[in-house]
C-alpha cells in the first residue's frame, strides 16, 4: 500500500515538473527582433535559392555593420525597400530571426524602418 502511494505522489510530481519544463520552453520559441544597420553594395552577386539548388539567381549584395562578409540576398528580401543598381545604400533595418521559420524559407526576415544614405559609388 505504501509502495503505491509514494509511486503515484512521484508520478504526480513527475507530471508537474514536465508542465513546468513544457510552460518555460514556450518563452523560448519568440522571434527575436533587432534593428539593424545594413549596408547594400552597388555590385550583385549570385545565390542559390534555398527552394531550389539547382539554379543560381543574381541579388543584391548586403551585410549587416558587425560583419565584414558579404551575403547575396534575393532583391525582395527587404519589406518596403526597392533596390536600384549603381547606388550604394545604408539602411536602418529591422530584422527578425523566425523562431518557428517555413520548412521552405529562411529563417530571417528584414523590414525597411529607413534608407540613411543612397550614394553612387566613387571608384
């Protein structure tokens, strides 16, 4: 008789704990927003889509004020931004990492808060 009591205030607080566990992950899964300063060079370059490996397409050439790399994004990844070729631009983004991203897309997704500068390249 006892063995079955401690047995079932054990899986009781065994059940507790996994609600709690359950109820802390759920803070985890939010999207993480950030403005950002992006630099857009004046040049393209080229990426594979991640839909479809097989084919390479031309973008525009950003990277955000931390790094020193260049990534080739799609021309419509930013929301509100129109890309114009020859001008280089630096701009106020607001960028948001998808906790729960599309099984097809990527996991970040960038808005135009700001174009801060749009300069033709003097080299």
């Amino acid at each position: 008789m006892r063995r079955r009591k401690l047995f079932k205030v054990v899986l009781f607080f065994s059940f507790c704990m996994f609600c709690m566990t359950s109820c802390l992950n759920d803070d985890q899964v939010n999207d993480k927003i950030e403005n950002i300063k992006m630099y857009v060079s004046s040049e393209t370059g080229e990426y594979f889509p991640v839909y479809d490996l097989d084919i390479i397409k031309e973008g525009m050439k950003v990277r955000e004020e931390k790094d020193k790399d260049w990534d080739v994004i799609p021309f419509s990844k930013i929301d509100g931004f129109e890309y114009e070729r020859g001008y280089e631009y630096v701009l106020e983004v607001k960028k948001t990492i998808l906790a729960n991203p599309p099984m097809d897309g990527s996991n970040l997704k960038y808005e135009l808060i700001k174009v801060v500068s749009k300069d033709k390249p003097t080299h």
